[in-house]
C-alpha cells in the first residue's frame, strides 16, 4: 500500500524531480521512466503498479509508429547518398542572382528535404555543411545566413510526411491521414514567409545578401539541363504524399513506398552503396530507439499523474483562470514555448498533449472577430498542426533548441554560439505570428482535409 499525498504536492514532487534530472543531464527517457517507477512503489498500489505494461504495450504494438523508423530511413539514405547536395546546387544556380537568393534557395531546398524527410536534424545538418559556407563565402550576413539556415530546416516538424505527426496521431488517437493534409498549407505559408522576409531585408539592404557575381552565374540552357538532377527527389515527393492525399496507400504503407524509392533514387544517381546502407540504418536505429524510449518513459510519467488525479487537477486549475477559450490555448501556447527552450518535442508532446487535449475538446471555439470557429470534432486535428507550429520555435529557442546546436555542430569557427542564437529571434517571431494566424483563421489547417475527407466522417 503507498503513502497518501494530496495531487498538489504531487505534481510539485513529481515536475520538481523532473525538472531535477534533467538539470542534471540526464536523459528524458530515463528520468520520466525512473521517477515514474519510484512514485508508483511509493504512491501507488499493485493495481495502480500493474498499470505500467498496460501503457507500454499498446505503442509498442501501434501500426501507425511503424511509419517513424521508415521515414527515418528513407531520410537517412537520401542524405548519407548526397542527394540533399545536389538540390541545393540546383535550386541556388536557379535563385542565386536574385538579392538574398542564396537564402531564399536554403529556405525552398530545406522544404524540398521537409517533404522528402521529415526529419530536422539531417536537413540542419546536411544543409548546414553545404548552405552555410556558400553563404558566407560570398559575403552574406551571417545572422541572416544562419538564420535562413535554422528557420528552413525546422519545416521537417510540419511538412508531410512528419515524423512528429506520426507521433501526434498515435497520442492523441487522430487520423494521420488528415493531419498530414492538415499541416501542408501552414508549413508551406511559413515557408513563403521566411522567404519574403530574407527578400524584403536584403532589397532594403542589399550588403545582407548579395546576388552571385555574374562569373558565378549560369545560363538559361544550363539551369534547364540542372533541372534533370530534381526530376527522381521531385517524383520520389509526388510519389509518397500523393498516395496519401488521395487514398491509395495508408501512411505507413506510403512509407515503406518512400523508402523503396529512396534506394532507387540513390541507385538512379550512381549513390547506392553499402557503407551508405549500413551508416543510414544505424542513424535509423539510434533516432527510433531514442524516440520510444522517450515513449515509454513519459507514457508512464504521466499515466501515473492521470490515475492520481492530475489532469483534473490541471484542468481545474487551467479553467480557474476564467480565461475565454482562445485565452485558455494562447496560456497552453505559452506553456508549451517555454517547456520548448529546455525538453524535446517527443517529452513534450507525450508530457502535454494527454492533459491539454481534452480541456480544450470540452470548451468552444466559435471564431474571433467573426472569422469561422472550429466544431468539436476538428479540435484535434487543428491544435495538432498548432502543436507542431510552436515546437518549431521550441527548435530554435535558447538555451537549449535542437536546431541552435545541430548549426553550430557543422558551422565554421567564427559562427558563435551567441550569433546563433541572435539569428534565430527573427525567425521565431515569423513563426509565433504563423501560429497565431493558424489560430485565427482555422481553415488554413482544416480546408484541405474537409475537401479531401468530405463524406468520411
């Protein structure tokens, strides 16, 4: 028999030790496993106890997870193949004599890679080797340089297909279908707005971004002739998320296409080679296993917190502020940016999503200003992709955002830690206000899946 403690000094104990292990430098899987299996001998019972395999078993067995180690792969490959390089040489020939049009062309290749992918570390990485220098070299600025650089590669948290909307799916028991569809119109607007942005600074200021000197400069027959080394990445793209949007293939079925049309891609271009195959399936290994160790970990942590109480805890304390309900989703907005500057997305998606989801199912959302609202049954889907939003700012936000570190791990010497974090602020900005039109203009999200799901409901 446990000890009897009330929910609040619970959740104090609990978040404190948390917060704790992870100052520590622990990982998140260990300590959200580890703190769950200490307060369910001290807190629990043998019922409560038994409730641990119950958890875990249901995601070790989702069909739908089984799509994160292929996309995973089918990223992998691409990138260990070169493919990655040769977009971007295309697209930059294609962009470069515009101002700021090596910026603009990081931005378009990073959405390419988003679509192909779905993985952030390898398009920062990857870019960040190739992107970066070529910037630098011809006289860029290096917080627009890096800040292009980070806000781009963040696009593989929200473009399909998503490693991230995977996960949301199983969570929160959603349609992945629907929210892959629902995410494309949100990713590609933040694309188009950091591009307009990098514009709009280097025509105001052309010694931001310089356009390639004309010696630099290719004709017209050669960018044509360029344009065959996109035609596979391009097909390969059209491919997986076209079977999807039009029902063919399930996701998970897509993926295992993709991941046939990776390899053949690689082979088409000459990049097929077994050192490639065994460094992409050891990278697939180590990014699967730490993402369901995290899994694990947090689905105990927080299935322990549920039994004793804490989502109505949370709850009553969330609809206590006497907040309206579109003040109710910009304080979990908040909550989640700054859960963001210091956990990854998988602790925080699998930390929140379980206790935020079902407040914000219970209130109304009827539009503001008169705008449309969104029905009941759309709550879901639309806080998904408003989810997947702001863990793009949780990328980039210091101390300790994924991206910020992934950039300085390939950038030259003289890129400081400091620069980095200056050349994310502007970008975090264009996304909070991407999120908030998500926000106030709902069908940015929910037209394309309403068009395309209509009649299924």
């Amino acid at each position: 028999m446990g000890f009897e403690i009330g929910i609040g000094w619970l959740t104090v104990l609990l978040f404190g030790g948390l917060a704790l292990l992870l100052g520590l430098g622990l990982p998140m899987a260990f300590c959200t496993g580890s703190l769950a299996t200490i307060f369910l001998y001290l807190f629990g019972t043998s019922a409560v106890l038994n409730m641990m395999p119950s958890r875990i078993f249901p995601f070790m067995t989702d069909y739908q997870l089984s799509a994160v180690p292929l996309f995973i792969f089918m990223a992998a490959v691409l990138e260990k193949a070169g493919i990655i390089e040769e977009l971007f040489d295309v697209i930059y020939k294609w962009l470069g004599a515009l101002k700021g049009g090596l910026a603009s062309a990081t931005v378009v290749a990073c959405t390419l890679l988003a679509a192909m992918v779905g993985v952030v570390g390898a398009t920062e990485v990857t870019m960040g080797m190739i992107a970066l220098p070529a910037m630098l070299r011809r006289g860029y600025e290096p917080k627009l340089a890096c800040g292009s650089l980070l806000a781009g590669g963040t696009l593989g948290i929200l473009i399909p297909p998503s490693v991230m909307a995977i996960v949301y799916a199983v969570v929160a028991q959603q349609s992945l279908g629907e929210l892959l569809i629902g995410s494309v119109f949100p990713g590609l607007m933040l694309s188009g707005m950091y591009i307009a942005y990098v514009t709009i600074r280097c025509y105001i200021d052309p010694s931001l971004g310089p356009a390639l000197p004309l010696e630099e400069r290719v004709s017209m027959r050669e960018k044509l002739r360029l344009l065959r080394n996109t035609i596979t990445p391009i097909l390969l793209i059209i491919l997986v998320l076209g079977i999807i949007f039009v029902g063919i293939a399930t996701p998970v079925e897509a993926a295992g296409i993709g991941t046939f049309g990776a390899l053949a891609v690689c082979a088409l271009h000459r990049r097929l080679t077994w050192v490639a195959l065994y460094e992409a399936g050891m990278a697939t290994l180590k990014a699967t296993a730490m993402v369901m160790w995290i899994f694990f970990g947090a689905t105990m942590f927080v299935g322990f917190f549920i039994i004793k109480g804490g989502q109505t805890f949370v709850s009553d304390l969330i609809i206590g502020t006497g907040l309206p309900p579109y003040g109710i989703l910009l304080l979990m907005m908040v909550v989640l940016f700054i859960l963001g500057m210091f956990l990854d997305w998988v602790g925080i998606m699998l930390l929140t999503v379980p206790i935020f989801l079902p407040i914000l199912e219970t209130l109304t959302f009827g539009g503001l200003g008169g705008l449309s609202g969104v029905s009941k049954e759309d709550v879901s889907l639309w806080y998904g992709v408003i989810f997947m939003v702001n863990m793009q700012m949780a990328f980039l936000s210091p101390p300790f955002g994924y991206s910020l570190f992934y950039l300085k791990s390939v950038a030259p010497k003289e890129i400081t830690m400091a620069m980095i974090f200056r050349a994310a602020m502007p970008f975090i900005g264009l996304q909070a206000i991407g999120n908030l039109l998500c926000i106030v203009f709902p069908q940015i999200i929910l037209w394309l899946p309403s068009v395309l799901y209509q009649g299924t409901k």
